[in-house]
C-alpha cells in the first residue's frame, strides 16, 4: 500500500520486508508522503517534522 501510494519513498520486496528509500521529503511531496504512512496496513510507518 505504502509503496503503491509513494514509490519514490518506500519499497516493499518479495518477502513483504518494507525499505525506506530516503528519509528527507521535499515539501512538494509531503502529502504524497503523508498518505502512504496513512495507507500502511500495519501501522510501521510514522512521518515526523524536524
């Protein structure tokens, strides 16, 4: 779901093993970003603010 949503951010291999691919969003995308943590169907994802 996650990487459906945002797969320039996150990668989801054969085993289901989740890779985040960069940690640093980009303003413009921030939302994208947003709704794949929102559509993760385990909740492993948190986007924090720095």
């Amino acid at each position: 779901m996650c990487e459906a949503a945002a797969p320039e951010y996150f990668s989801v291999d054969d085993e289901g093993v989740l890779t985040i691919l960069t940690e640093e969003v980009p303003d413009s995308d921030k939302a994208q970003a947003h709704g794949a943590v929102l559509s993760c169907p385990v909740a492993a994802l948190k986007l924090l603010s720095r």
